[in-house]
C-alpha cells in the first residue's frame, strides 16, 4: 500500500504557519529547561541567520538550529537519560534512547513527521526536530580535520548504521567520545567547532573562540534568546560575505515535512513514497 501524503489538500500559507509553530514549541521548551538548569547555548545556523537578519525563521526553513559548549551538552544528555520526563511530551532523542545514527541529540516533536533522505525509513522517532549541537576545541590543522571526519563517515557508511537503525548507542558514544577527547587535545587552540556536522561539511569549519567568548540577547520571534557576540563572523563562516542577501538555497536535509500529522501514519514509508512525498 502506497503511503499517503496527509497534507496534500493544505494550502502552503497553513503549512508554513504551523511549521513556524512547531518549531517555535520546541525552541521554547529546550529554552526552558536549559534556563532551569543553567546551560548555556546560542542560535546557530539557519536559525541564527534568520533571527540577525530580520528576527524571524527563514520563510522556507523547517527545523530550529542551536549549539552548546560541550561540557553543557554532556550535562543536558545526562538529564535527559536521568529524567525521561525533562522535556513533557517532546522527545530528547539521541543514541542511547532511540535506534537512530546522529552524532548530536534532537528534541522531536511526536505529533509532526519529518522524513529526511536518509532516514525516511526505520521505527525509530521522527517527528519535527531542534537540532542540539555540541561544540568542541578544534584543531587548525586541515589534515587532523580531515582525518577527525573521515572517522565519523567510516563509522555511518562502513558499519551500515544509517541503515540498519540498531546497536546506536554503542556507536553514539563512541564517535561523542572520540569528539570530547579531540577537544581536551585541542583545549589551548584558538579555535573551536561542531565537529558532529563535518560528516556533512565538506568545508570542516573551524570558529574562533573569541566569536563566543560574549554572549548578547537578540529578539527572535518575539522572545529574547541568546547569539554569540562575534555572530557576524559565524555567519559569515558559514554562509559567505554575502549572508545579509535573502537566497533560498536547500536544507542540507532533504525532507516531507508533514507538521499536523504524527510520523507513524507514515511508518513503512520506501524509497518510491518518499520521493512521491517530496514531488507532491
């Protein structure tokens, strides 16, 4: 049986609005706890782009970006594992609670669905998400970066994970592990990264520490949240001399984003209804 596209009759303007919605619940419970909890994290990537250049998720963008110093992201993980109930109804997902091959944790929205290209498939949680990335003391060196991703690619092409969906939290603490002892090695660099996205960064950026040595309060959707201060540099770092021009380019995930209906109507979802969902 074909899977069904449960949005088809929605018009573009309700699903934009109820992304935007979607998203904005997530941001604001991780937003929550890290505050009761005293962690410190900054808007990051698309999000970040779209908060400084006019305060609003990008138009087209349907997931929230956000970063953390490692030993915070260490601290909110164990919380997470400690407490299943730390984020109500969302669900904190990394290795060690759910069969899925990403080196950084998710807070995922149950009732939304959220199909990528590489794991439209599987049982594993699949609900619209907020990306958590960690960030690490980062080598200068090119060549250490590239062995350092080379690594992280070996483990999700050669052992299958992307695919088979099991065994994830041995391999979730592994690659975390491998990340967190770079980072101790490179603890005097000037430079720091989220090194758990060169798996898909061809570029292997590094950051200055300096960029988030200060942090400063921007108005995002109408709620305070925190940037870095160098967050021209940042953006610039990774979206060119150019990031202050609006240009709709891909997600770097390739997703049917289905944000009324929960990921299970679509469970036994193939390679043919995917790329049916994503044409229309």
């Amino acid at each position: 049986m074909k899977i069904k596209n449960l949005i088809a009759k929605r018009t573009e303007d309700e699903i934009r609005e109820r992304i935007k919605n979607v998203c904005l619940g997530l941001l604001d419970k991780f937003a929550k706890v890290c505050k009761d909890y005293n962690l410190k994290w900054w808007l990051d990537g698309g999000t970040l782009l779209g908060a400084v250049r006019n305060g609003k998720i990008i138009p087209w963008d349907d997931d929230i970006d956000v970063t953390m110093p490692r030993d915070d992201y260490d601290e909110l993980c164990q919380l997470a594992l400690t407490d299943s109930n730390l984020f109500g109804t969302y669900f904190f997902q990394t290795g060690h609670v759910d069969n899925c091959f990403e080196v950084h944790a998710k807070l995922r929205d149950p009732n939304t669905c959220a199909l990528t290209e590489r794991e439209f498939g599987g049982t594993h949680h699949r609900g619209m998400f907020l990306d958590i990335f960690p960030l690490d003391n980062a080598p200068n060196d090119l060549h250490v970066r590239k062995d350092i991703a080379g690594f992280v690619r070996t483990i999700a092409k050669h052992t299958g994970q992307e695919q088979k969906f099991e065994n994830s939290s041995k391999y979730f603490n592994m690659l975390n592990n491998v990340l967190r002892t770079v980072g101790n090695r490179y603890k005097h660099s000037g430079f720091i990264a989220n090194m758990t996205f060169w798996r898909y960064d061809k570029n292997l950026r590094i950051l200055k520490k300096s960029n988030y040595e200060r942090t400063q309060t921007i108005i995002f959707e109408d709620r305070p949240c925190p940037i870095p201060s160098g967050y021209e540099q940042v953006l610039k770092s990774w979206y060119g001399t150019s990031w202050k021009i609006p240009t709709q380019v891909p997600n770097c995930h390739k997703a049917f984003v289905d944000p009324f209906n929960s990921y299970k109507h679509y469970n036994g979802c193939t390679k043919e209804d995917f790329d049916r969902l994503i044409n229309g």
